[in-house]
C-alpha cells in the first residue's frame, strides 16, 4: 500500500531535550516536505527537500533542522525544543517537478507537545 | 509576503444545506489544489485545477478556478454529515502555499 509514515504519532517532551520525528514514505518520491498546523494558521512549510542530499528552507524553519540521505526518508530534528513549538506535524511527499505540481501525500501525523 | 487568504474559517450547516468557501491569492497562480482533512485526520488531496476559469465536478463537490487564476471557489451541494472536516486550498506560486482552511460542520 502505497503510504506516508510517520513516527512517534504522539510525544510529550520538555524544554531542550532533542528530538527526531521520522518520516519514510515508499512511493519513490523525490519531493518531501515537513508542515506544521496549528489553530488558524493553517499548514506552514518547515523545510523541504527536492531531492537526495538536497534540502532548503520553508517558512518556518527555525528551530528545526532536516536531513535527506536517502530518498525514501526524511526525518525532521529539534535540537533544542521549546514550547512555542508544540503543534501538529505532517510529513509529504509527491512526485518532482517543483512545488506544487503534483498531489501531495501526507502521513498520519505527529502530535507533538513541549512542556 | 505571497499570501492564500480562505474564507470562512468556519460554517456550521444544517445537512441538506449548500456549502461554500473561497480562496484568494495575492499573486497569479500556476495551479490549485484542494485537501480535505476529517477531525483528527490528516488531509487527503480532492482535485487540482490549472487552466484559468476552469470548472470541475467531482459528485456534490464543484470547484472553480478564476480567470485570472488568483482565486478558487469549492462548493458543496445538500451536504452530508460524511462531509465534515477542513477543507485546504493550496496555491502554487513558484511554491505551495495553503490557506488557513475552512472547518465545515454539518448537523444532521
């Protein structure tokens, strides 16, 4: 079944300890991203990667670190969490050719919570 | 910044009750597409529309894309209580911006 995932689904963290959410996705994607929800904001893009050993900047990138070493996985790092960053993750992927041309696929979701 | 501004936030229907939202952007689109994300889900994509004025059906669910590609409509016809969620639009501007959405609830 062709499928997003991500893990864990819920974390209860605190203040500076680090964290990895992971995603994997097993579709052959070049294109995955990282979003974050949160109540009237709608989905704001953390960082994405267009490709293997290529990632860049979302809209909200700070605080968060990526990396893309192979294709199928994409693993979103908080080196320092803080409460500002308790929200809703989702990870995507779709096929290339740039942003937005294409459906993208999310996973289930990381509920994350940071005390 | 580029900005897809999605209006209401939020519409409380009674089931049988016509359903609409509106996206605009403040700049041309390349294309759009519209998520539907049920309570407690994650969103799943409904369709994507590329030529300007075009129109598409999928059922009760019509989506238009405007004439000059800088706003997008998604309407719902006699809801159903299976339509409840948040509805995304998501504009492509050289990158993919969502709205805020719009949480459709529906009493039966």
């Amino acid at each position: 079944e062709a499928q997003v995932t991500q893990n864990p689904r819920y974390l209860i963290t605190v203040t500076g300890k680090k964290l990895t959410v992971t995603c994997s996705q097993n579709m052959n994607h070049e294109y995955m991203s990282w979003y974050r929800q949160d109540p009237g904001l709608g989905l704001r893009q953390i960082y994405y990667s267009m490709n293997v050993e290529a990632t860049d900047k979302g809209d909200v990138p700070e605080g968060y670190k990526v990396s893309r070493k192979e294709k199928r996985n994409f693993p979103l790092i908080l080196e320092s969490p803080s409460p500002n960053q308790t929200s809703l993750y989702f990870c995507a992927s779709s096929l290339s050719g740039g942003q937005g041309q294409y459906e993208q696929y999310f996973g289930p979701g990381t509920r994350l919570t940071v005390t | 910044g580029q900005q897809v501004m999605q209006i209401p936030q939020y519409q409380h229907v009674q089931e049988g009750e016509d359903f609409t939202t509106y996206c605009n952007s403040s700049t041309t689109l390349s294309n759009i597409q519209w998520y539907k994300q049920r309570p407690g889900g994650h969103p799943v994509f409904l369709i994507q529309l590329v030529k300007s004025g075009e129109v598409k059906k999928q059922k009760r669910l019509t989506f238009q894309f405007g004439e000059a590609k800088k706003n997008s409509s998604l309407h719902i016809t006699a809801t159903q209580t299976t339509d409840v969620g948040t509805y995304f639009c998501a504009g492509n501007t050289g990158k993919l911006i969502f709205g805020q959405g719009t949480t459709l609830q529906v009493k039966p």
